[in-house]
C-alpha cells in the first residue's frame, strides 16, 4: 500500500480502524492556522498542495497539452482551491510530458509549476496558478507560452515573488526527464497505461473516475 505523507492528526476522540486498503479515522482535528502550503513532495516529482494530513488526500496526472486536463480545471478548479483552502483535500499534482513531440511545450509548463512551489505560495495560490496556466493552453505541437508569459500567470494568481522571478528567467525547477520518468512508472502502476487526466484516491489507493460528481462525491464519502 502507497501512502502520501504522514496521517497526523491532534483529536478529541480517535476511533482508527483498518480493513485492507482502507484507513479512517473518527474525531475532530484541532485547527490549522497556516495557510495551506505548497511544497515539492519528498520523491522530487510532484507538488503537494494543502494540508498533508487533509481528510482527502488525491493525487492528479496531469499534461499541460492535454484538452481533457483543461476541461478538468475549467470545471473543478475553482471547487479543489475551496477545499484546499478549507483544509479538507490535500492534492499533489504529477507533471506528464508525453505529448511533446519536436517541442519542449510541456517540459516548461512542467518545469515552472516546480518553480512556483515553496514558501511564499499558498496552495490556493498554486492552484490558481495551475488553472491560469491550462486556461492558456495552445493547441498540441505549438511552442506554449513563453517564459514571462508563464511568469506573469504566476504573479496575477498570488505566487511568491522570488518563485516569479525565477519563472521569468527559464530557471531549473526539476530535472524534467527523470520527473516525467518517475510519473510515468507511477501512473503506469497505478493504472496500467498512460492517459490523462488521472486521479488517484491515495487514501484508498484506487482510481477515481471522472464524472460530473466525482469530486463532491469524494469529498461527501469522507467528510460525511
């Protein structure tokens, strides 16, 4: 079984029970008062948004050409920003790069969300970063947007300063090979092919399939 973090949580009352794959745990955690971050997850190839003890915790296979991935954040982003900033999903974003094909399109995407990251960006921030950036998304085989277009996405959606101005400079935010080697042997484990987008139920450890409902659904299942 594949967990993402460490399940940490101060309650009143804990009932934990554990049956196979499944984890949960009954009480009521004390507040957070920091804001939900965004950090590079231990391995190196994603980006954790949120609180690493949420209640929800998913992860998100995602390729910055993919039309299907900007039908996800034009329908959902809004609603996983809300929960993000309530505490109650946490969501690690899992760059892909499959579709670059004679450009390096999706490796800058790729590249610059590692560089937004870190102290100085909120998950909220973050996720509104992400949303900008497939908002923007060119058609398949196109150069993408350029390094101060990305850059000016990241400062409109609140992204630190000093992450902006990397952005803008094209700087080294992940070593985008091994970052997209290593997503791809995950989804490929988890799924059994490479398709996005893909989301993935780290607290059950199972697909989650995308429909009108999926993400209220989730959230409804574990939050009551």
């Amino acid at each position: 079984m594949r967990l993402s973090g460490a399940l940490a949580a101060v309650v009143a009352v804990v009932a934990l029970t554990t049956a196979g794959c499944t984890r949960a745990i009954e009480g009521t955690p004390m507040a957070n008062n920091a804001p939900p971050p965004s950090v590079i997850t231990d391995d190196g190839s994603g980006i954790l948004i949120g609180y690493s003890d949420a209640p929800v915790r998913i992860e998100i296979f995602t390729e910055p050409q993919c039309p299907a991935c900007a039908r996800l954040q034009h329908d959902f982003g809004a609603e996983i920003a809300d929960y993000v900033g309530q505490g109650e999903l946490a969501v690690t974003y899992r760059p892909m790069t499959f579709l670059d094909q004679g450009t390096d399109y999706s490796a800058r995407v790729s590249n610059a969300m590692f560089l937004a990251a870190g102290d100085g960006t909120t998950g909220e921030e973050f996720q509104a970063f992400v949303e900008d950036l497939w908002s923007h998304q060119e058609p398949e085989g196109s150069a993408g947007p350029t390094d101060d277009e990305m850059a000016d996405m990241a400062k409109d959606s609140g992204v630190g300063a000093d992450q902006v101005d990397k952005i803008a400079a094209g700087s080294e935010g992940v070593d985008v090979e091994q970052m997209a080697d290593q997503n791809t042997d995950l989804l490929s484990g988890f799924a059994g092919q490479v398709s996005t987008p893909t989301v993935y139920n780290l607290i059950d450890d199972e697909l989650v399939e995308i429909d009108d409902n999926w993400l209220s659904d989730l959230m409804k299942r574990f939050n009551g």
